[in-house]
C-alpha cells in the first residue's frame, strides 16, 4: 500500500492464502467462491475494478493438489 497498490487478501493461518494488488481502487472484493457462503479454504479471491475501457474482474486461485484421487473429500474439492 504504500507503493500505491490497493491491495485485497484472503488467507488462512499457516494454511492458504490469496491476494491481488492493483493500481485502480476496487469496486467489489469477494473473498470466497461466489455462491458458496460456506468456503472458508481462502483459496479464492475475485475483485471488481473500473477502467477507462469499461470494468475488469480479476481472480486470484490457489489449487494445489497434491492428493491422490482416491482421497474424495480433498481431491474432489
């Protein structure tokens, strides 16, 4: 911020984390999967920035998966 970034971030202790920085101010952050209020693995951050040229959604994921696909519940989330 003091370099003159706006800067949204979503993260999780010692476990996941996300983040954008922008020059332009953000007109909308959700820091979480849109549509599921129950996300609380901070791996999604998605902000909503106005340009001259019209408005610009910006995402930030993190999706490592080091898990086999047998281990349902990590795999398939």
């Amino acid at each position: 911020e003091a370099l003159g970034y706006n800067v949204a971030v979503h993260g999780q202790k010692t476990f996941n984390g996300v983040a954008i920085l922008s020059k332009l101010p953000f007109d909308e952050v959700t820091p979480r999967l849109p549509g599921d209020p129950e996300d609380e693995h901070a791996r999604f951050l998605e902000a909503l920035v106005s340009t001259p040229q019209g408005a610009l959604r910006v995402a930030s994921i993190y999706l490592p998966n080091g898990n086999p696909v047998s281990q349902e519940n990590k795999y398939q989330f």
